[in-house]
C-alpha cells in the first residue's frame, strides 16, 4: 500500500494475494483480492477470486489468470 501512494497508483488498480489473517486489511483495499487456496475461510469471505494453494503452484495460477 505504502508503494501504491508513493507510484500515485489508486489502490482500485492494485491486485493483492495473501494467505493469512495478517492480509485482511491489505485485501479489503485492493481493487482485486485474491486467496490462496489454503488461506483460512475468514480471509476467502473478503476476496474476489481464490486460487489454488501453495503446493499447487496458487500464486503461477492467478498470475497466469489475472495478469497474462
């Protein structure tokens, strides 16, 4: 987010993928939210889209989905 206001980039135009209750708040600002798939059910109520998990290769899959 700090990136985001200092680039002058709205945080609607950002995408943010996280995994824990850490990433709530990041995830609730950002204009696309996307989980990984092992990301506990209280985060997956706040996002858009919930890729796979780690161990199936989650982050190259949304990557893949959203930015290519």
């Amino acid at each position: 987010m700090i990136l985001a206001r200092q680039m002058r980039i709205s945080l609607t135009e950002v995408i943010a993928i996280g995994d824990g209750h850490n990433d709530i708040s990041l995830l609730s600002s950002a204009g696309l939210a996307i989980a990984m798939g092992d990301a506990p059910d209280e985060l997956k109520a706040v996002v858009d889209y919930v890729t796979l998990d780690v161990d199936h290769n989650g982050l190259a899959q949304a990557i893949k989905k959203f930015l290519l």
